[in-house]
C-alpha cells in the first residue's frame, strides 16, 4: 500500500472517528457559513481553533484542487449579451 498524504490521513481518521460535519454543525448553529465561521473562530483556544484551521485548509485544497500544478483548469462562463 503506498504511503499516504497528510491530510488523506486526517480525512481517513474524521471518517473513522464519524466528526465528518461537525464543524459545520457548529457554523451554522451560530449562523454563519463555514468559511465566515473559521475564519472568527480561527485563533480560538483548544480543539475548537484547531477545527477551524482545519477547515480552512480543507476549503484551500477543495478550492484549487490537488493537482500538482496547483488549479483545476476551469471553464470562462459566457456572458448573458454571448448566448
């Protein structure tokens, strides 16, 4: 079995421990987005902080992917005057 990356080894024990949208839990009973609740909550003491860093390292490596260059290649949308 090949080695594995470090957040593939994080995700694998989120799943195992089953806290898989815990953090989003918490974000929206405060009634914020994830992302605006990470970055509130990002220099918090204890497990909370750390959650929150987690969470935005995760929506860091969602958003440009994990491929080697760095972004997925995304489409240009057409503009509405274009169709």
């Amino acid at each position: 079995m090949a080695k594995d990356k470090p957040l593939q080894r994080i995700a694998r024990s989120i799943a195992k421990k089953g806290t898989k949208g815990k953090f989003s839990r918490k974000a929206k009973r405060a009634g914020m987005s994830t992302a605006a609740y990470a970055r509130k909550e990002r220099h918090a003491p204890g497990a909370l902080g750390k959650e929150a860093r987690l969470a935005e390292t995760f929506a860091r490596f969602r958003k440009r992917g994990t491929s080697k260059r760095g972004a997925k290649k995304r489409t240009r949308k057409r503009s509405a005057s274009r169709r």
